[in-house]
C-alpha cells in the first residue's frame, strides 16, 4: 500500500511534464500523418518511378525526420525549463521507473554493518600453566622412569621390578659422573642439581648437553650392548656435577636379567632405540646438517661423486628379477678374488651356498638351529650397477651378503640427482635391518659393486623368527648400528627426544635460547605478544619445522612464545652441541647458513604479513584433520569419504577409521600394548601423504582420543536442519 501511494504521489509531482509531454507528442504525431498523405498524392504525378542499372542515390533529410528532431529538442527544453532544483527530480524517466521498481519488488534491508574482525580466544593463545598435584616419592619415581621415551610403554610390574635396583647417588660440584674410557652402562636421573655432559676434541672439552631436575641421562645404543652382554667402553664423552647433586643411578645390566621376563616388551624397546636412532640422530645430521660419509665408519672419502646418469645405468632388481631366475649357475665368477673372505662362493652349486647362508645367518641371529630359517630365506645373484634398495623406498628387507659387495649411497642436498658413496659392505655384513625393525622407509640407497649373492629375509618373515626367538632382535639391532662412526653416538648421545604435551609451552617469550627444536610429529603455534594483554599469532610450525635457530644463531633471546598445539614430537639440539660440530666439522656451515636464511626470511614474511591478514589465515599448513559429528544423526561417513575425495583430487590424502584401522592392523591394533606400533604406523602415513583425515566416532573412545591428539585441525559436523547443540565427544573434551 505504501507502494503504490508513493507511486500516486510521484505522478501528483510530475503532471504539469507528462501534460505537456503528451501535447507535443500528439502535435508531432499530427503533423507526421499530415505529411505523409500530402507526399503520397503528389509523389505519384511529379515523380514517375523509372528503373536504371547507373541509378545515383541523393540522401536526404525528410520532413517527418526533422519534424521529429525538432519535437525532440523542444521536449528536451520544456523539461529543463519546468524541473525545479531538487536533485530527485533531475532523474531520466527510465532512472526513476528503475528505481522505484527496485523500491517496490526488493525486499527492505537493513544498513549494511561491517562483521568484526574475528580474534581468537585468551586460551587460543595461552599456554596452559595447571600443574599435578605433589604426589609421593614412589609415584615421582615411576614418573620419572616413564619420561624416558625408552621405557614409557611397559607396564606397572616392570617398573616394580627396576626400582629394586635403583640407587642414590650424591655427587659433588665438579665431581666426575663416569670418565673418558669407562664403560657407560648406567642411567642416570637428576632428582635435585645438574649434570653435564662433555666430548672431548683435541685441545678443548665441549659442554654439549645439561641435565636438570627430572631429566635423565644415558646412552640408548649402550643399552643394547649391555642386554648383549657386550658392553664398550665410551670414547672421548665423559660427565660430571655442575653442582651438588642427587641422582637415581639404574645400571643397564639389570635389563639383561629382566628380558626374559619380559620379551615382547624388550622387542618394542629396542624397536624404539632403533627409532629414536633413525628418525633423530641419521635424519638430523643427513638433513640439517649436510652430513654423508661422516655417518660411516668406513666411510668413503677419496672415491668421487657417482651418479646414475654419470656412471653405467643403475637397474631396479624388481625389473630383471625374471632374468635372474632364468640364470644359469655357470655365469658366476669362480676366482677367488671375487670373494676375499668368503670360502663356500667359489662352488657352482647352488645348494652348497644356500646352506652356508642359512649357518651365517644363523650365527649372526644366536640362534643354534639353523632349520628354522629353510622356508623364509632365499638367495638371489645380482649384476654390478643393480640398485637394489632405493633411498626412501617402504619395500623392507634384510640382505646377508652371500659374496661381492654393495656400497651405501644418499642423495646429494644440493643436487638431488646425484648420489653420494657413504660406505661398502662387504661379504658376510647385513644390510636393511635397521628400516626392518623401525618400519621406517629406507634410510640408505644399496647398489651392487659387483657380482653379488645376496640371502635376503622378508619383514614378515623376520618377525616370525623373532616371536620365536627373541633375542635374535637384539642381535639384529646390533649389527644395524655397529657400522655408524663414533661421532654418530656421541651426537645420538648428546640429543633429547622430548614430547610437548598439548597446550603446554616449549619456550616463552625473552627467555634466555639454549637449544633449538626440530619437529619430528606434531604442531607448534609461535604466539607474539608486544602489549600487555596484546598477543598475536605469527606462525604455525609442522613437521620438518626447525624452530629456535635464529635466536640460537644471534645469541638472543626467545622472540616469541611457542606453545603446543597438540602432542608434538621434538628432537632438541643444544646451542653447546651446534659449537661443537662447528668446531668438529666446519663444513657443515654452509647447511647452517643455508638454513638460518631460510629461518629468517620467513620470520620476516611472517612479521609484514601478520598485519594485512585475518587473524586465522597462518592455518594452511595442515596435516591431520579430525571430523567428530555432534550427534549419531550426522551422516559422518558420507561427509567423510565427500570430502577425502575433494582433497584427493588436489593433494595426496588418506582417510582412516577405526574399523578400517582394525581392518589393516588386526582388532587388538588399539589396545595399551600395541600403543608403539599404532602411533609408528600413523606417523609413517603422515609422512607419506599430504593430509591425513581421521574419522571419529561418536562416542569418546580409545580410536578417539587418539585422532583428538594427533589432529592439527578438529571438524566438527552438525546437520543443519537441527538447532545447535554439543555433542558428546565435545562435551568431554
């Protein structure tokens, strides 16, 4: 109604135009239909209509055409002459009937409001400082002893069973804990004061580690060597109180005795310093560090750059196994320098090596029947220039070297096409046994030398032995680290593995730098905060992340504080072990310079973009995601597998549940026991595709909890139909 007023009131306004509008239009009508009956009568006796092929066409401008224009123009006129100065008058027609069209049919909105800025909340960018209540000594002790990554996963009974042997030690300031060239088969936890751990070079004693109170301090490849009964003594590292100190010293010995008692549990344990060793101390000094043939004993230093393009074509043996089947037996060579050490190569028959293969095999196991080993090994010859293990590959075997040799190579960092001799393995080594035991991709390329017969055990195949015979894990790991330079156990010395529990701080803001943290697993938020009350998110850190280094670098203070998103996994590397590889080892600056620019042209990007940008854009790096719906009515699957097929199309993504994980793992996969072997698994799918999508259920169970933890980002799904409501999951969260 208020419409169609408005449209009364506007012709009201507008009837002295539209009067004399319509007068002129109908004069102009008039006068056109005159014209036109008075061209027709005399068109037709003045001009003869006469047909020519040279006709000249004369334009020109009718009557009716100029009656037009001049009707036109004096409308133009009268309106500008009888429009007043209001500014809404001065609209075309056609303006005014678009507008009050839109007036009409539109419905009526409200003044536009710009949206606030979204901030996140307090706690987003807190850490959480809640503390345990005090608990007594017994309990703090198990604690204690839980903390070392190690031993976390055995159960109470165990633990009983260590305490027994714990024993206090009191050591005064600049008192030696062990000395250079003493056997270091004791693990020691500071209950009050601090210890320090030194490696000697030539002229100088480096501090390259301190311990504090609750820490501990040990050797893990020690501890193998001690269940071995073979203990060594430890070159150039020794330690000793920095002040007054209690410790709780464990000699390693004990665990010898126990294994028996426990021997699935030792499994794992050596399973997880076989971790530890690969994912920290080779992955550290190969990636950060630049280091190659220092990792080896027996390194190879005078031998050149090899590459497959530069040298003879390297072959996959998966691609010629076929050949290699049909291979005669006279095709091996039979001289002696073929195999230096090897007495049983030099026959052709092939049943006499397979024999001696199975003895060496077993030897090299501890094991006294050799029987056992007839169904699951295999002996296969390979061609010089065969690369049979790719750098990264997940395809898992142990090889004996029967006879010939293999040598070890890694990828250059700084051309990745060309590949680095580390070291040759010779008859009667093992090669792949420590990627077999940790499950993780293989850390070496292995490529024949020469003619190679190689007995080789399948992963599955090992365990059988291993479930069988438990101490054949111990001899196995043995062998896999025997082969490392002492540098490599005195950095895996030097190291933490530490965990940062979710919404826990690394390090806070203006605190003195003492180290510098590689993220292994996880996710970390790096919080500025320039006023009081005033913080800021500048960054989230991910897996490959290293965090600290500026600071580190500059002799600086903590710039930000880094809080932990969820559980994060960290190799923790002193500032005291970077100047003693500086020292040690100065070629590694180039890497260290390398990667400190890279650290510090990010800051930088981080810092100018932090005030261009919303509050929650620095979230795109994301590995893991959560979806928990809100109620059993969301169709969680459907939205599940719609949206791991969306990301699949962009980007690499796996989508796991709880039935599909007890589907490919068994359905004791999610029990307390068999908690190293389902995070191992999660983090080796993590590290090989792009996004991992975890689909919780409904409920808040064993399944769920986990994917809560490792999730960087949690999606919660409601139906939309429904009023908003908190779901169970949520509410116990």
């Amino acid at each position: 109604m208020d419409a169609f007023m408005q449209f009364i009131q506007l012709l009201y306004e507008n009837l002295k135009i539209i009067t004399i509008g319509m007068g002129c239009i109908f004069i102009t009508w008039v006068i056109n239909r005159f014209m036109r009956l008075n061209v027709a009568t005399s068109s037709a006796t003045k001009y003869p209509v006469t047909f020519s092929r040279k006709a000249s066409f004369n334009y020109r401008f009718r009557k009716r055409d100029r009656m037009l224009f001049y009707g036109r123009k004096l409308m133009r006129k009268v309106t500008s002459a009888v429009i007043n100065g209001d500014k809404k008058q001065k609209l075309r027609k056609r303006d005014r009937v678009f507008r009050f069209a839109s007036k009409f049919l539109r419905p009526q909105k409200k003044d536009f409001t710009a949206r606030p800025i979204r901030r996140p909340p307090d706690a987003f960018l807190e850490a959480d400082t809640t503390s345990l209540p005090v608990s007594p000594k017994s309990i703090q002790l198990l604690n204690m002893l839980k903390s070392i990554r190690i031993l976390g996963h055995f159960e109470i009974p165990f633990f009983l069973d260590v305490c027994k042997h714990i024993e206090t030690k009191r050591f005064a300031a600049d008192q030696f804990v062990f000395k250079d060239g003493e056997i270091h088969d004791c693990i020691y936890i500071v209950e009050s004061g601090r210890l320090s751990l030194f490696i000697k070079d030539e002229k100088f004693d480096f501090e390259v580690k301190s311990v504090g109170r609750g820490d501990s301090l040990y050797c893990s490849l020690s501890i193998l060597d001690m269940i071995k009964n073979q203990a060594r003594p430890m070159r150039n590292v020794f330690a000793k109180a920095t002040e007054e100190s209690v410790v709780l010293q464990l000699k390693s010995s004990v665990f010898n005795d126990i294994f028996d008692k426990y021997p699935e549990s030792w499994t794992r344990t050596v399973q997880i310093i076989l971790l530890r060793f690969q994912r920290i101390t080779l992955a550290t000094l190969y990636r950060y560090f630049g280091f190659t043939s220092e990792l080896s004993k027996t390194g190879i230093r005078t031998v050149s750059k090899l590459s497959p393009l530069q040298e003879q074509p390297c072959k996959d043996f998966r691609e010629i196994k076929s050949e290699n089947e049909g291979a005669a037996s006279e095709d091996c060579p039979t001289s002696e320098s073929a195999f230096p050490t090897f007495v049983a190569s030099t026959t052709d028959d092939d049943s006499d090596i397979f024999r001696v293969a199975i003895e060496e095999l077993a030897k090299l196991f501890g094991m006294k029947e050799a029987s056992f080993l007839v169904d699951k090994v295999k002996v296969e010859n390979f061609d010089p220039g065969i690369m049979i293990v790719r750098q990264g590959s997940n395809e898992l075997q142990l090889f004996y070297v029967v006879s010939g040799l293999l040598e070890l190579l890694l990828e250059s960092q700084e051309e990745p096409d060309v590949l680095l001799p580390i070291s040759i393995v010779q008859t009667g080594d093992v090669v792949g046994g420590l990627s077999v035991l940790t499950g993780e991709p293989s850390f070496f390329a292995v490529r024949t030398r020469s003619f190679c017969q190689l007995a080789i055990v399948e992963r599955k195949g090992l365990y059988e032995i291993i479930s069988e015979y438990p101490r054949v894990v111990v001899n196995v790991a043995s062998a896999a680290v025997e082969s490392y330079s002492d540098f490599v156990k005195e950095f895996d010395m030097a190291v933490d593995w530490e965990i940062c529990e979710s919404g826990k701080a690394l390090y806070k803001q203006n605190e003195q730098a003492d180290a510098l943290y590689v993220v292994l697993s996880g996710r970390l938020r790096s919080v500025l905060t320039r006023e009081p009350g005033t913080r800021e998110v500048l960054n989230e850190h991910g897996r490959g992340d290293v965090v600290g280094l500026v600071e580190i670098w500059t002799l600086r203070r903590r710039s930000t504080s880094v809080i932990a998103i969820r559980d994060t996994e960290l190799c923790k590397i002193y500032a005291t072990l970077m100047n003693f590889i500086k020292s040690k080892h100065p070629q590694v600056l180039s890497n260290i310079i390398r990667l400190l620019g890279r650290c510090i042209i990010e800051q930088q990007q981080q810092t100018i973009s932090a005030v261009h940008r919303e509050p929650l854009a620095h979230v795109s790096n994301l590995n893991t995601i959560a979806v928990i719906a809100v109620s059993d009515e969301v169709p969680l699957t459907g939205f599940t597998v719609e949206l791991w097929n969306a990301l699949n199309s962009i980007t690499p993504t796996e989508l796991f549940s709880s039935y599909t994980l007890q589907d490919m793992l068994g359905p004791t996969a999610l029990d307390k026991v068999n908690e190293y072997q389902i995070i191992t698994w999660l983090n080796q799918q993590e590290d090989s595709n792009s996004i991992v999508l975890y689909q919780c259920d409904v409920e808040l169970t064993t399944f769920t909890s986990l994917c809560i933890r490792r999730a960087d980002c949690i999606l919660i799904v409601a139906n939309g139909e429904q009023e908003p409501m908190v779901g169970e999951v949520c509410y116990c969260c």
